[in-house]
C-alpha cells in the first residue's frame, strides 16, 4: 500500500507564459520504494501563512487593507488561502518530481496581489496542502486504486523577488486599478473634457487637488 510524500524544492516562472504563471517543482517519494506507482491525480491547496515573517513598517502600512491596524494583528494574522491547483504525476517508482502551476494576477482587489503587492523583500511562507487519487500495482499485478491520506502537507518560503519580477515582466512600471463603472465613466469625461492623452496625465492632473485639500483638513 503507498505512503505518499512532497516536498515543494523550487519556483520558477512560466517560460514564455502570455499571462502570468508560477511553476512550484513538487518531489513526490513512495514508500515502499520497490512499489510501482501508475500514476497520481494530485490536488493541492495553497495558504500564505502570514504570520510567520516579520514586516517592515512600510509594509505594515500597506497590509492594513487586508489586516487591520498592526496592533490587532494577533487575532487578524491568519493564513489565507492563496490557489488550489493541480497535477499529474507520471508512473514511478521510489520518487519523482511533478509542476503544480499557479496562475497569478496583478488584480488589485485579490486577497493574495496585495499581499505580494505590499511586501519588499524577504520570503513568503507558504504551506501546501496536498489531496488525490493513486492508481497502483499491488501484490500479484493487481491495479488499486487509493485516496492520498489527508494529513500531507509540506512548507515553502517562495522569495517576494520571484512575484514582482514576474509582475515586472508582464506588466513593466505599471499597476492595476479596477473601478465601479459610473466612477470610470466619470473619469473618462473629466479625460476627455480636459484633453488628457493618457489615464497617468488624467490622475496627475487630478492629485493635486486632492493633495491640497488634505492639507486644508
């Protein structure tokens, strides 16, 4: 009977993606060793533990959005669920390796972009939760099949640099911002109205009046 086990070893971006990927590389071993694995449906639930870093105190400031003021982080600092994806694991036997692809946004209104969004360096620690389906020869050349047991798991600390050079890559020196539609509609008058050429010269024109009346209050 198979005892699976993983253990994430790396992160690469996804070569020559047209949006945004992030390749985990998963060591997958059995015990025993000598038993013949057909293949595996593997699932896995990713969690950002936030807990388990420091932050800076810009990157507090920033993380208040998701968190709340730092003072009450002790009970608002939990891990929050990052993707779910999955894969499948070829026939092996003793261990191989697998790629679990998570697709990444630069959407600033997901949980898990402001995160990566407010951090400046360091790593982010992760934990992956694994699930699945294994399709096995037993004794006498008989093909099983058996769920993985639900208590494996495994940790990473993906480097932040490895997230925003990917960002970087695919949207270079710029950044998202979503709006309600009667507010973008109202943008876009104020643009056409004052001939702006871009959406960057429209907020510039904007922001100082803005700024201004902050200083008044």
């Amino acid at each position: 009977m198979p005892d699976l086990d993983f253990k994430i070893t790396g992160v690469e971006p996804g070569a020559h993606g047209m949006t945004p990927l992030l390749n985990f590389t998963v060591e997958v071993t059995n015990s025993p060793p000598n038993e013949t694995i057909h293949s595996v449906i593997l699932q896995s639930q990713i969690q950002i533990v936030a807990a388990q870093r420091r932050y800076a105190a810009g990157e507090k400031e920033k993380l208040t959005d998701l968190f709340g003021a730092p003072e009450r982080w002790g009970d608002t600092l939990r891990a929050r669920l990052w993707a779910l994806t999955n894969t499948s694991v070829r026939s092996f036997s003793g261990s191989t390796t697998a790629v679990l692809t998570v697709p990444c946004t630069y959407d600033l209104n997901v949980m898990a972009t402001k995160y990566f969004y407010a951090l400046e360096e360091g790593e982010v620690p992760l934990l992956f939760l694994f699930s699945g389906t294994i399709f096995y020869e037993a004794e006498g050349g008989r093909f099983q099949v058996q769920q993985i047991s639900w208590n494996k798991e495994c940790a990473y600390k993906i480097p932040v640099r490895v997230w925003k050079d990917l960002m970087d890559y695919h949207y270079p020196n710029s950044a998202w911002l979503s709006l309600n539609r009667e507010v973008f509609d109202r943008l876009y008058a104020y643009r056409r109205r004052h001939g702006c050429a871009t959406w960057e010269t429209t907020i510039e024109k904007l922001l100082p009046a803005l700024e201004n009346a902050e200083v008044t209050l």
